[in-house]
C-alpha cells in the first residue's frame, strides 16, 4: 500500500473537465475538445497505474493523511485503486475517449439543444463512475454512487419534454430509493456491527471486512438483513428485477448516454458495488457462515436467493425483449438481462463464477456499448427506431449493421467474441459447484438461445430483407398469444385466397396498433396517456412513430436556437429535409453507401474500435488485461496462488483460504 | 482566560442597546440602519468567534450578571454546544445584511428590530438560566413578529398576528412548565437544576413530569412541529423577502437548541430514558412531523411555502433525532441544526433573489429558471441537493449521524422513517429542480390551440412550437419571463428596475451554497467539537 495522488487525479480529471467545458460554451470545438482531452488524461493515470497495481500495489490517497480532514467520525474518505477498482475504473475510462468522439457526432448530428450541460454532466458521470472504482470504504462508495444518482439525471431528463421528464422522475426515484435510502441504511447497519467488536469500519479488505466477520458471527440475522440492504441498493443500479424498470425508461436519453452509462458506467456500478459487497465486505465465507433456514426447504446460502433472482431476471428480461420492436429498448432489456449474469456469476460464489462474472463486465461493455452505438448511429442517419422499420437497412449502413452483427454475436455468447469467455467460466463455475446449481448453468444457456432469438431478427431484417418485401414480424405486431380473430367461412381449405391473407394480417397489424391504443387510453386524455406508456406494439406511422418524429422536430427547433453560437447553421436547413421521412426508408428505398460514406467518422470510428475491441476480448481475453485483473482479483479474494487451486467444489476453493 | 467572560453579557447588551441608535439617528439621517446593523453583527461575529475558540481550546466560559450565586442570580455559559450556535447566529445575521443593503426592508426602524432580533437569538444560545430563556424567547418572539408584519400587504398582518397568537402561547407554556420545575426544585440554574432534579423526580415525578410535558408542548409550538406548525408557513411566506433567511435560519434553529440544552443539559438523558413513554412520544412527534411535513410541501405552489413545510420536516428529523437518547443522535441533531439553518439561509435568499428578478413565487413560475438565471439557479440546485442529504453536503452528514444514532438506538421504525425522509425531501426537491431546468417556460394559462387538433400524437409537435415561440420572445428580452399572463413587457421591466439584484444578494446565495457543501466534509469536525467534551460530560 502507497500513499499516492494518483487515485484523485483519475477523479478529478473529469471533475476539472466539466469547469472547463461550461466555461467554453460558447466555442464548441474547445469544449469537446476538453472532453476528449480528459478522457485520455483520465485513461492515461489510470493505465499508469495498471502494471503497478497487477504487481500488488495498492495506489491509496486518503482525505485524513494528506488534508487531515476527517469526513466523518472514524471514518475517512479513501481513493484507492486495487484490482477491482481498476477492473472498472480502466473500463470506463477507456470507453469514454471513444464515446466523447461519438457524442460529438450524435449531438451535432441532431443538432441538440443544451450540449454545454450535456457534456458536462457527462464528464461529471465519468468523474463519478471513476470514484466509485476507486472508492476504499463504504461510505466513499456511497458518495460517488449518489453523486452517479445525481449528475446523470441531467442526461435522462435532457430531451426536456413530457416523456423524458417522467422518466427523470422515475429515474430519481430508483436511484435515490436506492441509495440515499437503502445503500445507506446498510453502510450504517456495516458501521453499527464492526462498532459492537471493536472498532467502527467500513473499509473493504480483500475477502472481507474482518470486524465485520464478528459482527455477523454475534448477530448473524442484523447480518443477514444488512447483506441484503447493501445488494439491493446496488441492484437497483444493476436493473436485477423487480427494481429494473427504469432502465428500459431511461432510454429517452441520446444515445451515448444510453451506451457508455446505461450499459457501463452506470449500471457496471451497480454489479460493480455487488462485487464490493460479496468479495471484499462480506466475503465468500463469511456469506457462506451465514445461511438463511427458510421454512420448509431448510438451510439455504445466503446467497442463493439473490441468484435465483437474478437468473430470473436474466431469463424474463430477454423475453420481454424479444417484443420489444424499439431498438434502444430492446437493447435496454438486453442489458438487464446480461447484467444480471454478473449478479448471478458472483452470486454463485465459486470462483470461476466470480473470474467469469468480473470479466463479463467489460466483455457487456464493449459489446452493448457497440450495439448502442450503431442503434444511434441509425438514429442520426435515418431517423428509424424501431426494427420494423429497419428492412434492408444494411445497404444504406453496411459498416454500423456489421459492427452490430459483432455486438450481438457477443451478446449471445459466441466463441470468438468477448462474451463467450465470460459465460464459458460462469458455467463452469456453476458445473464445479453442481447440484441444484445445473439451474443457473442452464438459465445461462436457455438465455444464450433467447439472445440469438431477439438480436437475430435485427440482423436477418437488416441484411436479408429488403424495405418492401419483408416478412411479418409475429412476436413484434401481433398481440401475445394469437390474433384472436374470427376466421369464420372466409378461408378456403384450398389456400386460394392468398390475397384475403394478407390483407387479414395487414388488419392484425391495425388492430394490434388500434387496440393497445384504445386499451389504454380514454379519449381526452390520448396523447399523454401514449407519451406516458409509450406502447411497444405501436406500428409505424402510429403514435410511436409520429412522437419520436416530434421529438427530433422539436430538438432541432430549440436547437437552432441555443445553438447560436456560430455552429452548423446550415446544416440544420439540410436537416429538415431529412425530416421528410421518418422511422423507416425513404420512400425511393435506402440508398446504397459504402461504409466510409454511411455516417461521420466521429461516429464509424468508435463503432468500429469498440466493435473490434469486442472481438480481441474474445480471441486474446489473456493479453487485453482485463482478464489478468479479474484473475488476479479471484485469487486474492481465495488467497491462491493460482487460479487452478481453485478448481473443484465451492468448499475446496474455500479451504484454499483458510 | 482572564476576561474573556466579560464578552458574554457584552454580546445580547451590546445589540440590544445598539438597536435603539438607528431609530435615534433616523431623526437626523435617512439611511443609518444597515451600516449600524452591519457594525455591529460584524463585531459580535468577532466576539463569539473569540469566544468560541476560547470554549474550543480551554473549555467552558461562564459569566455570573452582577456577581450573584448561580443559585439566584442569571448566568451565561458559553459551552461547547452552545458556543457553534452563537457563531452560527452571529455569522447568518451578518451576512443577510448583505442581502437587506439592496434587496430587503429598508428603513431604521427594519434595522432596530433586525438588532433586537440578532441579541435575543445570541441571549438563547448564551444563557444558563431557564427563566432568562423564557425572557429570550419573548424578546426573539417579539422581534419576529414586527419583522413579519413589515412585509408588504396584508397576508403579512395577518401571519403576524397567527404567530404571535401562537408563539405566545407557546412561550406561555414552556413559562407554566418552567414554573412547576420551580415548585419542584426551588431553582432556575440550569447547572444546578440539572444536579438537584433526579432528587425532585423521586420525590414527586408527576410535578417534574407535568413540568416536561409544558416544555415540550411549548417547544413544539416554537420549533413548529406538526401539528402545532400551523404559524409556521404563514410566517415565512409572508415575510419580506430579505428577513425570511434569518427567521428560517436562525428563529426556529435557536428554539430547537434550546429544548435540546433543556433535554440533555437540564432533564439530562437518565430522566428522559427512565420516564415510561417519554421518548417514544418524542420520537413520535418527530417522525411525523417529519412525514406531514414533506407531505404539505410536496403539494405547495408556493415556492416560500414549500421551503416553510420542509422547515417542519427538518426539524422534526431534530426532535427525533433528540427523543433517541443517543450520541451519535445528538451529534447529528447538531450538526444538522447548523446545516439545515446554513441551507434554509440560502434557499430563502435564493427565493429572494429570484421573486425579485424574476418575479416568480410559485413552483409553475420557476420554469425555465435555469436558462435565465444560471448562477442562482445553479446555488439553488446545489442547495436543494444537501437538503436532499446527497454527499458531500451538510445535509448528508447530519443524516449521517441520526440514522447511525437511530441504529444505535436500535428503533427501526425511527431508522426507517429518517432514511425514508431522504426521498420525501427529494419528493418537492426534485420538483423545483425538474421544473427549473427540464420544464421551458410556457405560457401555463395559454389554452393549448393544439387541443383541438388530431388524435393523432400531434400535440407535441404544438407544444415545442409554442414552447420555440416563447423562447424566441425571450431571447428579445432577456430577463423577462413569457409565461406571466399579463405578458406585459413594459409591466416587466419597470419591475426590474424597482428589484435589481445586487452582488450581495448574489453573494449570500453563492456562500451559503458553498459553505452547505464544504460541511460536508467537515462531518469529523463538527462532531470532535461536541465529543468527547460536552458529550462525555452529559451522558455519563
């Protein structure tokens, strides 16, 4: 352990940043400049403390020693960057430089009102994100995780109108029930055990708090309850199920927002806290130490719980995806459920579960921060969200829907892309634990088949179809369970109406529109109603359609006008006559571009870093540190040598440590 | 130590006195008030801090008025407890002045009562004797209530007239409560009641409990708990503008320490956990007020009137966190004392500052806030986030310290309900802050013309042309708010040039701002100021 700056630094980079990007409004080019420039200071401390860290070292700083501040009585605010920390902290940080270039293409490319608050909320998330890897105790953690809360609902509210407003709200709401309610019950109820054996700590220690040990061993149930208090605080971060739902609402965020923190920083920061929580407050054994005897089944881990939870959530989100025709939300429910196979990895408490689950977070990271981006970039383009709309998309963006095919294959778990490695060591984690385990081994599965099943139609309607032939997409447009309709004497048992059928499925596709419609709302009320639920099975041309076109019309209104600042004024003209035609092709069919004339480079060029980084994390996953943190993290947690002493059953990997 | 004691008398005489020279002064010169006011706060600012150093390094200071035994005479102590809210009285009402030099009620007789209102706040936190308290309370009282009244219009008559009504009556029962101790104990030293009560309780408990029971009423209806607040909006809506930061700050904060130095100092923690019932009813009333009192401001239209509701909410967390008996409780009771009077101070300001330029009051009014206003806007969404209690802010720290008191206490409803007080404050929080950056500034009494139109989802577009429209006038003049229904430019403009807002109002609202976050780090200071001398001292 070393006293250093260079834990502050990494955080203050970007806090420092979010000064000097309010400061140039006026001139954006500096202020994206400062961004960019941030995100490559911020990356380069953090890199610079990679070998150090991977050697041992524990780069520490803490407000007490240096400022002799005490935060708060026996507790000190510490920035120490260990494995773990680094894990995540390199992540982000590293995501973000690509994700500043593509923030700049998308904002500009939309022409975005109040960019100035946008980057700079950005910044401060990054500046957050960084402090929550870094953070040496529970209360530090606490601050940099509220801090998260507060500074990213600027980015969720930021369309400013009714719809993104109400998902602000939600979005508060969670977090904060979270985390100024629920986290910080459990850091008090932490603070409050270690008092009674001794010293008052929250400071994580590698396999766990020691004092903590004792507290649990005196008062096992006030452990237990507060084991919990601290998971689900984190877990609302991490969209485990039932706390998920502001996930999916907060996409009405740009893009970037969605991509680099509702699908890293934000949402890793909860699985990341998890982490926190199995590996270093409690540890593996102490949780072990501390089963629940529920009624009727007996005595079960205190554990088990949670990844039932979470192999639940992993299974439900990726149904519920599957009809969901909004690309973004589809990809958001992707996220719940790919987060939830970092909860259930760590959850299951083996170590190779824990190696595949710490490695899924930057495996999840750079393929849905891929997918996030080509869903933006499509965005930009040709205004199209929603996958019906995206027929023969693939000739008009051959590089972004490529990038996208890469992305998903991760998502899936393909061998060769990122995500297989990690769902390779969760399973077999789950296989060397074996018993009643199988069934989470076999929820990762079933839930890789329901990965291909709602990310392949994306693909196949992008590619192989073409704007106007293209199959029915039954899952998306028709209602759940059948259209019920009567069939009656119409239908010849000789199939010689073909013409009648497909004019009955036309009307399923109405009716399916028109009646969710009707079914929610009454008719004063119809357009707040729509914007409050926006309905998934709404089709093309519908309310869905029409209020994303309002969105995008509104956005370059008030655009043109705070973007008075000299900059693309004539592209805002050009801009409106791509309004011509919204969500789907133009009325000539896509035009055909080569993937260096399809969109800006400030956007390709990150799309294909982040997608090729998906891919090299898959290939050489021993050369790309990540998986080296992540091993180095595990077997520290067990107190092993090597990662091999650790094979075999739970309790074996356990004996290891003590 | 020598002297130093002579300062403590000095500091309730000296304003007291001083108060009458801008009344004297005002018959020969116009504007004298505030550079006396300002004189002297800034010397009593001087002294208490002298003071409080004093206290901090070598201990206690005590001063005997006239040299009479404690037994009969006044005494003003000056401890660690009482010593952080003496610089906290001090330093807010020097620095509202710079609010009052511009923007607050002009005139010397304003400033006579400001001075009247500043020493009976310092006598409160400085005196020893139960009596004398009572007669602080008064004095506080009265000055408020001239305050009050001096706001234009007669809404502020009228909430005058309620708080005095009530204030007295609340004064009126903590004197009946004082009384029956007296009958119970032949004294009224707090240091010497504190040492002959336990005697008197085993000699006839219902006396000193019937006692309690006046004190506690008496300062529910002082520190405005719920369902004795009812004074409490009224009053601070209809206040001027430019005295609101001081009663919300500094009025009620002064009431809630002095029943906490009654509690801990006088009654003393064993008779409080010994009587049955007692700090469950404590508790009680503190929870709830914590509940109602988010409630009634979630649903306020009025800006003011929220931040009062919110005053209800705040300090019932303080009477709870009091009715928990513990250290870590206490600590946190003051600690959020000073950080809640710190952030009202500012939130009031911020309001000032605000109605004055923008002429916005109510909650729907403050739309679009932000892009007119970015600094004050900017202050008031950093102080609405320690309200909320988000790290690093003084909000959070005193949180910090009652729920881990609650915990101690191991009352997990209390616990339950402080945690929970974190979303009920983001509740009407979170409303003034959606509203001042995400909400543009519509014309709200606009009928929609689009109502009319199509089924068909087009409303929004409407609505973002009318919201561009009323942008684009904006733009014409800046400052000016399209949203009024008047819509009267002119109207407008003569507005601001009658309600400029000056650096010092500006000033007030950036330090407060400030000052909320950096206590947030300073969480071990304050309570190393408390502990281990003053706490060690009355728990054990």
């Amino acid at each position: 352990m070393s006293g250093s700056i260079l834990p502050l630094a990494a955080v203050l980079t970007s806090a420092v940043a979010v000064v000097l990007i309010v400061a140039s409004y006026r001139r954006p080019n500096i202020r994206e400049g400062w961004s960019v420039l941030a995100a490559l200071t911020q990356f380069g401390i953090v890199l610079s403390m990679l070998p150090g860290v991977l050697d041992g070292t524990v780069y520490e700083w803490s407000l007490q020693q240096s400022l002799g501040v005490e935060f708060l009585d026996g507790i000190d605010f510490v920035l120490r960057a260990d494995l773990l920390g680094m894990l995540f902290a390199l992540l982000a940080s590293f995501l973000w430089i690509f994700t500043s270039f593509y923030a700049t293409g998308y904002m500009r490319g939309l022409d975005e009102h109040d960019q100035t608050r946008f980057f700079a909320a950005f910044a401060a998330s990054l500046s957050s994100a960084v402090g929550i890897a870094f953070a040496g105790n529970l209360v530090t953690i606490f601050v940099f995780y509220e801090l998260l809360s507060l500074v990213t609902y600027p980015l969720v509210a930021h369309d400013g109108d009714r719809e993104a407003r109400i998902a602000g709200r939600k979005y508060i709401a969670y977090t904060f029930f979270g985390g100024g309610v629920i986290l910080l019950a459990g850091t008090v109820m932490v603070y409050w055990l270690t008092s009674q054996t001794g010293t008052a700590t929250t400071a994580f220690e590698s396999g766990g708090i020691g004092a903590l040990a004792e507290g649990a061993a005196t008062d096992p149930t006030a452990a237990q309850i507060t084991f919990y208090l601290l998971i689900t605080g984190f877990a609302v971060k991490a969209a485990v199920m039932p706390l998920h739902s502001w996930l999916a609402d907060a996409m009405v965020a740009p893009t970037p927002v969605s991509g680099l923190l509702h699908a890293v920083a934000v949402v890793k920061s909860g699985a990341f806290g998890i982490a926190r929580v199995i590996l270093e407050v409690y540890g593996p054994e102490t949780i072990r130490d501390l089963p629940l005897s529920v009624p009727g089944i007996g005595e079960v881990g205190l554990n088990v719980p949670l990844a039932i939870l979470a192999a639940f959530t992993l299974t439900a989100a990726s149904i519920i995806a599957l009809r969901k025709d909004h690309l973004k939300r589809r990809l958001a429910y992707s996220t719940t459920a790919q987060l939830s196979y970092i909860v259930l990895g760590l959850s299951m408490l083996h170590p190779y579960a824990i190696l595949g689950a710490l490695f899924h977070i930057p495996a999840h990271a750079f393929a849905k921060l891929t997918l996030f981006f080509c869903a933006g970039s499509v965005h930009v383009e040709t205004h199209t969200d929603y996958i019906s709309d995206m027929a023969g998309i693939g000739k008009r963006m051959p590089l972004t829907m490529s990038a996208f095919t890469i992305g998903a294959a991760g998502m899936a778990g393909m061998p060769l892309i990122a995500g297989f490695v990690s769902k390779f060591y969760m399973l077999l984690g789950a296989g060397y634990v074996g018993g009643e385990y199988w069934l989470f081994a076999a929820a990762l599965l079933l839930s890789g088949v329901l990965n291909i099943a709602y990310f392949w139609p994306v693909v196949y309607t992008a590619f192989f179809e073409s704007e106007d032939r293209h199959d029915a997409k039954p899952l998306l447009e028709f209602p759940a369970g059948g259209i019920r309709q009567f069939v009656g004497d119409e239908l010849a048992t000789d199939g010689g109406k073909r013409d009648e059928e497909t004019e009955l499925n036309s009307d399923g596709d109405s009716g399916a529109g028109a009646g969710a419609d009707s079914d929610a709302d009454s008719e004063a009320d119809y357009e707040y109603a729509v914007d409050r639920y926006p309905s998934d099975a709404d089709v093309p041309g519908g309310p869905g359609g029409s209020s994303a076109e309002d969105d995008v019309d509104s956005s370059v209104k008030t655009g043109t006008e705070t973007a008075g600042t000299g900059h693309d004024h004539g592209h805002a003209g050009a801009h409106d006559d791509h309004h011509e035609h919204h969500g789907g092709p133009p009325a000539d069919g896509w035009t055909r571009h080569s993937p260096l004339t399809e969109s800006t480079w400030l956007m390709l060029g990150p799309i294909a870093v982040i997608a090729t980084g998906a891919v090299v994390l898959g290939i050489i996953p021993g050369h790309a540190a990540f998986l080296d943190l992540a091993t180095e993290i595990v077997t520290s947690v067990f107190d092993a040598d090597s990662l091999e002493q650790l094979r075999g059953p739970l309790s074996a990997a356990l004996e290891v440590s003590s | 130590m020598s002297s130093v004691d002579l300062l403590l008398p000095l500091l309730v005489a000296v304003p007291m006195l001083l108060s009458t020279v801008p009344i004297v002064l005002g018959l020969r010169f116009d504007r004298t008030g505030w550079s006396v006011a300002a004189l002297t706060t800034t010397a009593l600012v001087a002294a208490t801090t002298t003071l409080a150093s004093v206290v901090y390094t070598d201990g206690v200071v005590t001063h005997r008025l006239g040299g009479w035994s404690p037994a009969y005479g006044i005494e003003l102590v000056l401890d660690e407890f009482s010593a952080l809210i003496a610089v906290l009285v001090a330093v807010t009402a020097a620095g509202v002045l710079a609010y009052t030099r511009v923007g607050g009620p002009r005139g010397n007789t304003f400033y006579s009562g400001y001075l009247l209102l500043t020493g009976g706040l310092l006598g409160i936190s400085v005196t020893g004797d139960v009596f004398n308290l009572f007669v602080f309370l008064e004095i506080v009282g009265l000055a408020t209530y001239a305050m009050i009244a001096s706001g234009d219009g007669p809404e502020s008559a009228v909430a005058a007239l309620k708080y005095l009504i009530l204030g007295t009556v609340g004064a009126s029962m903590y004197l009946i409560g004082v009384g029956l101790i007296f009958m119970a104990t032949g004294t009224l030293n707090m240091g010497v009641l504190a040492e002959v009560l336990p005697a008197a309780v085993e000699r006839d408990p219902t006396l000193v409990r019937a006692g309690f029971a006046f004190v506690f009423v008496g300062f529910s209806m002082k520190v405005a708990q719920w369902p004795l607040h009812t004074w409490q909006p009224d009053a601070y809506q209809h206040a001027p503008d430019g005295i609101t930061p001081v009663i919300a700050a500094l009025v009620s904060t002064a009431y809630a320490y002095a029943f906490g130095r009654l509690l801990y100092s006088v009654f003393g923690p064993e008779f409080l956990t010994s009587t049955p019932y007692l700090t469950e009813l404590v508790v009680t009333v503190g929870c709830v007020s914590v509940v109602a009192g988010s409630a009634l401001a979630v649903i306020q239209t009025d800006v003011k009137r929220m931040f009062a509701f919110s005053s209800v909410s705040q300090f019932g967390l303080i009477v709870a966190a009091y009715g928990l008996v513990t250290e870590s409780a206490f600590i946190g009771a003051t600690i959020h004392l000073v950080g809640h009077a710190v952030i009202k101070a500012g939130l009031f300001a911020a309001a000032g500052v605000i109605a004055a330029s923008y002429d916005a009051r109510t909650v729907d009014e403050y739309a679009g806030l932000a892009d007119e206003h970015p600094l004050v806007a900017g202050m008031m969404a950093l102080l609405l986030v320690s309200l909320i209690g988000i790290p690093p802010s003084a909000g959070f720290v005193g949180k910090w310290y009652i729920a881990l008191g609650a915990v101690e206490a191991q009352l997990w409803p209390v616990a339950v309900v402080i945690l929970f007080s974190t979303l009920l404050t983001l509740a009407y929080s979170a409303r003034l802050l959606e509203k001042m950056y995400f909400t543009p500034a519509t014309p709200l009494e606009a009928p929609h013309v689009s109502e009319s139109v199509a089924t068909d989802g087009g409303e929004n577009e409407d609505d973002a042309e009318t919201a561009a429209g009323a942008d684009a006038a904006n733009d014409g003049d800046a400052g000016t708010r399209g949203g009024t229904e008047t819509a009267a430019l002119d109207a407008t403009a003569t507005n601001r040039d009658r309600n400029t807002v000056s650096y010092g109002m500006l000033a007030l609202v950036v330090a407060t701002a400030l000052l909320a976050i950096s206590l947030g780090f300073a969480g071990g200071f304050l309570a190393g100021l408390l502990d281990p001398s003053f706490i060690t001292e009355v728990f054990n």
